[in-house]
C-alpha cells in the first residue's frame, strides 16, 4: 500500500465533496438538528402531570395533603371534582392524567392511628406518565404521612438515599451521551453510503479501474475525508450538548476521542461496503438508514432498557455497535469510568471497525462490467 496513493485517493475526494454542497450541508448541519430536535423532543421527564381532586373530607388535614402533592412540583390541579363519578369523566376526556380521591374519613382515621387509604386514578394509556405519577405520588403521600405521624412515632430504621451519576434525575443527562452514537452511526453510513455509488452512476469508475491504486487504498483514501469530518461532527455535538442540555463530561477526553474513532471506522465501513455493494446512491442510502437508524434507535439502549427486552431481542441487540458506544458514551461522560471497565465495549468496537473496512474492501471492485 503506497501512502501517496492513499493520500491522493483521499484528496480528489475531498475535492468532489467540496463541490457537493448538499452533502456538506447535510455532514455538518444535520447533526446538530438532530442533537436539538431528538435532545429536547424526546424526554421521559414528565414536569407537571395534569390532576383533578376529590377531596371527600374537606378538613385542614385533607388539604394540607393536597397541598403537598401540588408543592411537589410534579402534579398541577386542573379540576376540582364533586363526585367521584367525574374523575372517571374527566380521565375519559383525556382533560386530566390522573385523579387523587381523599376519602372522607381520612382525618378521624389519622387521628384513631389508623392508615386511611388515599386513591390515585391514572391514566394508563400513556404507560410512561401513568408509572412516573404512581411513582411521585408514593412518594410524596409517604413523606406526608412520615411527617404526619413523626411526633407519635419513631421509625426505627432511617433511609438515606443517595442518587450517584445523575442525582436530578433528568433524562437529558442520560440520554444526549447516547444520542451521540446514534447520530453519528446514521450520519457516516448515509455520507460513505454515497461515495462508491456515486463513481459508478457518473461514469468515473472506468478512470479509477485504470490507475495502479489497490483496493485497499481507495477504501482507506475515501473513507479518510470523512472521517475528519466525523471528527468535527462530534465535537460540535457533545459541546452542543454540554452547553444546551447542561451535560457533564467526567471522563478522559482522549479516551473518548479514541473509542470515538473506532466507531466512526466501522459506520464509515459499513457506508461504503453498501455503496459498492449495491452501486447505487438511492438504494445505498436507503439501506444505510435502515441498517442504522432503526437498530441505533430501539436496539442501542438509547431509550429502551436492554435488559427488559426478551432474550431473543437481547441477543440481537449483541450484533448492533451503537449498543456498545451508547456504553461508552455513558461511562465517560456521567461516571468517569475508563478503559479497565469499558474494555469490552472497546473491544467490541475494534471488531466492528475491522468487519466495516474488511467488508468495504471485499465487495468494492475496480472492474468494469
């Protein structure tokens, strides 16, 4: 392998993406776009859950219980209800997500020792919010119990809970490391999905065909520009994400920057294995979304818990890379974990790198016809 040739394969592609406006639009604008639009839209933070009460006691205690669930921040009162038949009324309308029932002798029961029953109707058809207000209204009831009931009583074990990594809770933290990864598995194959394709349907493979330059080489020289511009897209977009979404960076940059290319490697592969595969643009990056974008999404652990899937998904899920830098991303930004912990992760993305410019290599051909 000469690596003038290698250097020049990678100049007169350098030269025709230049040229291609549209493509360095979509190199360096779309992921930003993508990091604002998915950063923001998709959230499973829930701020403020729509609630109606029923307050069937109507005494001092009964509304200082209420008033602790609207202090909480979490639930906001939009209906005041007569009868408990228009809680079932309003959670039908969808004009509530959720109804709090006090029962009528909730005061005499407090004052008796007893422990009345307070009822919270929630909506299921929005599994997510329906667990996260069940979740907040444990919460919150309990704490106003422990403290209803602390002069009478001394709980004999005090729990202390401590939140490490992401001690607010707050969804975004968790999930722009890993929308990272999905973002740039989509982007460099879709960009290198483009470059083999694009010789054969201008007719400038035959120019190529003719030169001494190996396989190898074309591979290696196409896929460096965009590797650098790889680079650069995941800069702008973990300072995007520290700065708009307030996301720390704990970890070893070069660590990062490291396993970060490796997956870029294998995405950039993968690209131009489909692109000289396939031999056209519109096929090749049609096959490069599917082949990303749906895996990086639902088999990554970007949103979804792996290990709640059924066994058969989790053991595909082993075949997707985005599920390995979704690992990495996490581990470095939010815990400062290094290579002794994500070796794994890093093996597994030496792999894929190897399998990406292995295949490239192997279907990309030189001969005409």
């Amino acid at each position: 392998m000469s690596l003038g040739r290698l250097l020049a394969i990678a100049r007169k592609e350098a030269l025709q993406l230049r040229r291609d406006r549209r493509s360095l639009l979509l190199a360096f604008l779309l992921p930003l776009l993508l990091l604002v639009f998915f950063g923001y839209a998709v959230t499973l933070d829930v701020a403020e859950i729509r609630l109606a009460v029923l307050d069937q006691d109507r005494t001092a205690e009964s509304r200082r219980l209420i008033e602790a669930v609207v202090a909480s921040g979490h639930f906001g009162v939009e209906r005041w209800l007569e009868g408990y038949g228009e809680a079932g009324e309003e959670l039908a309308a969808g004009r509530v997500a959720a109804a709090l029932v006090v029962p009528p002798r909730y005061t005499r029961d407090l004052a008796a020792g007893k422990r009345p029953a307070v009822q919270l109707l929630v909506d299921g058809s929005d599994a997510n919010t329906a667990t996260i207000a069940l979740g907040y209204a444990e919460a919150i009831v309990a704490a106003h119990g422990a403290g209803v009931t602390a002069a009478r009583v001394t709980p004999p074990v005090t729990a202390r809970i401590r939140i490490r990594y992401n001690p607010e809770l707050r969804s975004r933290v968790m999930m722009v490391p890993a929308l990272i990864a999905v973002i740039m598995s989509i982007i460099a194959a879709m960009l290198t999905a483009l470059t083999i394709a694009r010789e054969w349907e201008r007719g400038t493979m035959e120019q190529l065909a003719a030169t001494p330059v190996g396989r190898v080489e074309v591979v290696l020289g196409k896929l460096l520009p965009y590797a650098v511009i790889g680079v650069i897209d995941v800069t702008i977009t973990i300072v995007a994400g520290m700065f708009l979404f307030d996301v720390p960076l704990r970890g070893s940059i070069p660590l990062l920057a490291l396993l970060t290319i490796l997956f870029l490697t294998g995405a950039l592969g993968l690209g131009i294995f489909l692109s000289a595969a396939l031999r056209s643009q519109m096929l090749a990056t049609q096959a490069a979304m599917i082949a990303t974008y749906l895996p990086a999404v639902l088999l990554s652990g970007y949103i979804f818990d792996i290990g709640s899937m059924p066994p058969v998904v989790q053991g595909i899920t082993y075949l997707i890379p985005a599920r390995y830098f979704v690992t990495v991303a996490r581990g470095i930004f939010l815990k400062d974990v290094g290579l002794d912990v994500l070796w794994p992760e890093a093996l597994a993305m030496v792999l894929f790198a190897t399998a990406g410019l292995g295949l490239a290599t192997r279907f990309f051909r030189k001969e005409v016809g």
